[in-house]
C-alpha cells in the first residue's frame, strides 16, 4: 500500500541522455607565409554532449479532495520541472573552447500517467507515491514522496 502524492510531491530526478549539445573549438594557425604561421583563429575540432538532469514537483492547483491542507493528485495532473546541463558543458581554458549548441538549461511540465487500480479522483485513479511521470524531456520517472496517512493499492 502506498501513500498519496499531494501537491508539491517530489520526482525522483531523471537524466536525459545527452540531451546538451556543444561543439569544440580550438585556437591554432589559420594561415601560413614563408616565414611560418601568419594568423590565428578558432578552428571547429569536434563535438560533444551531456547530460540533462530533470527535477521537479507535483503541481495540483485545485483537486476535489485534500489531505493535510494539500490537493490530492490524479493521473492526468502536472509536475513542474527544471532541467540543467549535468554534468555542465567543459569549461573553455588557454586554447579549448566549447560553445553550446542547444540551451543548458529549461523548465517544463510533464504528466502523471499512472496511479491507483482501486481509488479514483474525478474518474481518474489517485496518484501514488511511486506512480509514474512523463517529464518535459520525455523520460519516465516516479513520484519520490507524498502523504502516508491515506494509502492505496497501485
């Protein structure tokens, strides 16, 4: 039996797999006289990604049933989420540079999309600790923690 998510239940943080993209640059000769190199400049030597590590928390603004003073959630409710570069994109040094290609960081809403078999909210099954989030970036996540003085079966 598993406690119910409420508003501002916590995900468990999920990643992205590189979701960050960069590309590398390095500083070297562009051009060449007699008497050796005649200038230089940034030259594309590559690329690269990271990461995205998505937090987040339930978010239900008005629900037809509350525990402890907080709205219970449903399948179908919304999570509020941040996501950020993780690891960050290398940091630039003497004659390396990364430069982003996509943003490093975003915020975004995902979807509670599983809950309880045997309680309903609306027509919708109850949210449990443990039901399953769709994240602003597509992976799948749980909800970490809730209310335990109300349980249900998954």
């Amino acid at each position: 039996m598993a406690g119910v998510a409420t508003d501002g239940s916590k995900i468990v943080d999920s990643i992205k797999s590189g979701h960050v993209t960069y590309k590398i640059e390095s500083y070297q000769c562009v051009s060449w006289g007699p008497f050796g190199c005649t200038g230089y400049g940034w030259v594309p030597t590559g690329s690269g990604s990271t990461n995205a590590k998505i937090t987040g928390q339930v978010t239900v603004p008005s629900s037809k049933m509350k525990l402890s003073g907080k709205n219970v959630a449903k399948i179908g409710d919304y999570t509020t989420e941040l996501w950020v570069a993780d690891p960050p994109i290398p940091s630039s040094s003497g004659n390396t540079r990364y430069i982003a290609t996509s943003p490093i960081s975003g915020s975004g809403q995902g979807t509670i999309s599983s809950g309880s078999a045997k309680g309903k909210l609306e027509g919708q099954a109850i949210a449990l600790i443990g039901s399953q989030v769709t994240t602003c970036l597509g992976t799948t996540t749980t909800i970490a923690d809730g209310d335990t003085k109300m349980k249900f079966g998954s």
